[in-house]
C-alpha cells in the first residue's frame, strides 16, 4: 500500500496552503493542498515529511506530529497528516519548487478550507477551524 504523508505547516494562527503545478492523475479534482508526496524506500514517515515539505516549499521543520490517518478511498492510499508549527513570529516566504508547486499561500485554516478543491477528512477540517 502506498503511503503519503501530508504537512499541516503552521505559523500562528496561519497554514501554509500549496497549488500544485500538476494535476495529479488519480486525483484530479486535487489542486490546491498541503505539502505532500509518497513515502520513499527506506525512508521513515518523518523523514518523508521533512523531505516533501524540503523539496515543495524551502522551508526545513523540525517539529513534527502525527495528526490524522486515513484510506483515502478512490486511491486506496494510506494518508497521514503531520500538524507542523512553525515557531517563527511571522510566517516565512517560501521558495517553492516551480516543477511541484505553483503558488504558496499563507492562509488562515478556514480560509484553506474554502479554498481546497478536495475533500478534507473531518478531524483535519475542526484542527483547520480552530486555527481561524
């Protein structure tokens, strides 16, 4: 089963919002996101969260919390959702990578939510709603 890892990145009351370059192909209706991607071999779940979150966005996070899993249901794939706060006073600019990610948003939670094209899985959206 793959597995992918999600990073709920938080600054304050704000969460990083990410709008893919590419729509994905088993999941078409998924443009904007958190930052994400599949576990590599070898890799641990944390690992991966720091990778992903490395590759798409710049930014480097240490702290790292398991928040949510769930089968996603049309792919079939295990999702994990790691909250990430940031402990910086102000949201940092991040330095996206043009080939994944074609805007960042700093946002507040109920702003992502209107915003997701896709569905978001209940206890990720009341974690969002409480950062509003």
């Amino acid at each position: 089963m793959d597995v992918v890892v999600l990073a709920i990145i938080t600054c304050g009351s704000q969460v990083l919002i990410i709008r893919r370059a590419q729509t994905a192909t088993d999941v078409p209706n998924l443009v904007w996101a958190f930052p994400c991607g599949k576990v590599e071999d070898g890799e641990t779940l944390e690992q991966a969260v720091i990778r992903e979150v490395a590759e798409e966005t710049g930014l480097h996070i240490r702290d790292i919390r398991l928040l949510h899993a769930r089968i996603i249901p049309h792919t079939k794939r295990l999702a994990l959702y790691y909250h990430c706060p940031l402990l910086e006073s102000a949201p940092p600019v991040p330095e996206v990578n043009r080939h994944e990610v074609s805007a960042a948003f700093w946002v507040s939670g109920p702003e992502a939510l209107l915003i997701f094209t896709s569905d978001v899985a209940t206890p990720v959206a009341e974690f969002l709603h409480k950062l509003g």
